[in-house]
C-alpha cells in the first residue's frame, strides 16, 4: 500500500525514490515487524490470559514441562499479524509471488487455529485429529500447486528442477510438481511443529532459516548476482524479499515474549504457517532442495520421529531414542532446556551458512 502510495511520490520528490528499491522496503518490512511484535505483544499475552487460553502438556511428555501448562499459546496469531501488515505495507501488491506467499502463511495459519481452538475447547493436547489435520494441510498444498501449475504454463514460473552443484541437467517436472510441491509443504509444516516443543527453540529455528531464505530470494532475484552466482534467475521472486523481510523481524520480535521461561507459545498456528511459508518461499525461489539444509534442524527433528516410530513398530516396542521429537532425547539425557534450544541454534545457524556457501561453490 505505501509502495504505491511513496513511489510515485519521486517525480516531485527525488528522496521518495529509494522506496523503489527493494533492499530499502525489505528493512522497513523487518523494523515495522519488530515494532508490530513489541507493540501488540503484551496485550495479546493479557488477552490470552483473560480468556485462559493456555497451553496443554501431554502427560507423556517430559516431566519438567508440566510447569508450563497454562502458558498463553495461539501467539502465532502475533507472528502472522506482525508479518503480513508490514509486507501489505512495504510490498508490491501487484507481484503474484507476494500473494502466494501471504496467502500460504494466511491459510496454514488458519489450520492451526483451528487446532489450537478446539484444544483450548476440549481442554486437552490433542486438537484436530491428525488425519484431519494432515487432510487440510493436503489441500491447501494441492491448491498451492495449481496454482504453481497455472503461473507455469502461463510462463510466469519455471517448472524444471534446479538441482545444487548440477548445472547442465535441469529437468523438467511437468505435472509432477504437483507432488513434489505437495511433499514439501506438508513435510515442512509438520517438522516446525514437531520443533515446537521448548522455549524459544522453534521460533529462534525459523528466524535462523527466514534470514538465510530472504538472503537466498534476493539473489534469485538479482539479474547480476544470480547470473554470478550461476543459480536460477526468478525475476518475480524479487518483491518476496520483502515479506521474508518481514517474516525475519515477525520471528525476532516473537523471541523476545518465547525465550526461556516463555511468556507465550506460538501453537500450530504458528508453527503451521511457519512451517509452510519456508517451504512456499524456498519453492518460489527455486531452491526447494536447499530447504534440507536451511531448515536442517527441523528435518532431523521430524526425521527423529519417523525412525522411532517405525522402530518401535518394528522392534516391537523398543526405541532408538530416549523421547521424540529429538530436542526430548537430550532433555532426558539431563541437558537444561537452555542448552538443548542454544546448542540446537547454534546447529541451525551451521547448516544455515553452509546453505549459502553452496551458492557460492557452484
């Protein structure tokens, strides 16, 4: 809205110029998302509080965290807010990529309430049932990678597969983006909201992997630096740096009311959207392979899951790890919470920077 409110404003004005610039918007997407986050912050944790919408803590989990019950949760609400307002602020609302990934983050968040809501209603941990829960989020996927498909044949979308290291093989999907697309949002929500467990720990992941992604989407963007780079070029995904702008402040200002001891959670619908709003903006960019190493802590957490489900049902009930998800394992090793959410960052941020090293390497 001010982009096109500001810009025109530099045919009088030379100054209002610099609100062409997508560098410029990006910022003030982050600051306004910041500023959002520590403005609406305490009073929805005091909204929450009044209505007792609280946090319910699985019995079989860790004995240490039923301290927490009854912490405000739905604070995703705060994050989805803090991240769309700047971006419908800042942005070009006339870039389909924008709408995409808004509309994601929006929908996938609207999942998540749901589930959150009927938890504070039946006054138990379990929400949606999980076949329902995964049935809407297929959904809401297939209808991204149509959508995908139509942007494709329209030739507003590349529908070849750029693979890392590979420059002279690029093959071309077709119909089976469609799958593709679907495997990676669906996956990618569910492994932040399995990372959801700790203080600070998802939350903290996501600012970690938004930062390298908005990195990452403006170079696709960038007709000189992706071309030096020998990555693929996605003119449209410029104007997206500006919501991963604003995804990167929504996620830093959430930390400060989530870290340890936590004020508030994000619930599902946080860790939902968040979830697939990674994957959305690492589809857009055409560096969905990369999502494995941008967002490597929540693939081994969702990875730890897998494996100790099917070995238990394979072994007959014996298990590879203490507790899954993996943060739960080391907790009941003896780690403090601190330790795990720390040690696991600093991990995110390696497997961050070895993303853009490999842009680098090729």
């Amino acid at each position: 809205m001010l982009y096109w409110l500001l810009v025109p404003l530099r045919y009088e004005w030379s100054f209002f110029n610099i609100f062409r610039y997508i560098t410029v918007r990006t910022a003030l997407a982050g600051i306004t998302a910041l500023f959002l986050s520590f403005l609406l912050g305490p009073t929805l944790i005091k909204l929450l509080k009044k209505n007792q919408i609280g946090q319910e803590i699985r019995a079989e989990g860790p004995h240490s965290h039923q301290a927490k019950k009854g912490t405000p949760s739905m604070g995703g609400l705060l994050i989805l807010g803090a991240t769309l307002i700047p971006t419908l602020l800042w942005g070009n609302l006339g870039n389909s990529y924008v709408w995409l990934g808004m509309g994601t983050m929006f929908f996938f968040g609207l999942v998540g309430f749901l589930d959150d809501y009927l938890k504070f209603k039946k006054k138990r941990s379990l929400g949606l049932i999980a076949r329902n829960k995964f049935v809407l989020q297929f959904i809401l996927a297939a209808v991204f990678a149509l959508i995908i498909m139509a942007l494709g044949f329209l030739g507003e979308f590349k529908l070849q597969l750029y693979l890392p290291f590979i420059k002279n093989w690029v093959p071309y999907l077709g119909w089976l983006y469609v799958p593709w697309i679907i495997f990676f949002l669906v996956g990618s929500s569910n492994a932040v909201n399995l990372a959801d467990g700790l203080d600070g720990l998802a939350i903290g992941l996501t600012l970690i992997s938004a930062t390298a992604l908005t990195a990452l989407t403006y170079i696709a963007g960038h007709k000189i630096f992706s071309g030096y780079l020998g990555i693929a070029q996605v003119p449209q995904a410029a104007e997206l740096t500006v919501f991963g702008g604003a995804l990167t402040g929504a996620c830093l200002g959430f930390l400060w009311f989530n870290s340890h001891p936590a004020q508030i959670f994000m619930g599902d619908v946080g860790a939902l959207s968040l979830g697939a709003t990674l994957a959305a903006i690492a589809i857009l960019i055409k560096q969905e392979l990369l999502l494995f190493t941008v967002a490597g802590v929540f693939i081994l957490e969702l990875l730890s899951v897998v494996l100790q489900v099917g070995y238990f049902k394979l072994s007959g009930g014996k298990r590879i790890f203490k507790m899954a998800p993996l943060h739960h394992h080391f907790e009941l090793l003896g780690w403090p919470e601190e330790k795990v959410v720390i040690r696991f960052w600093i991990l995110g941020i390696i497997f961050a920077l070895f993303s853009l090293a490999t842009v680098k390497l090729r």
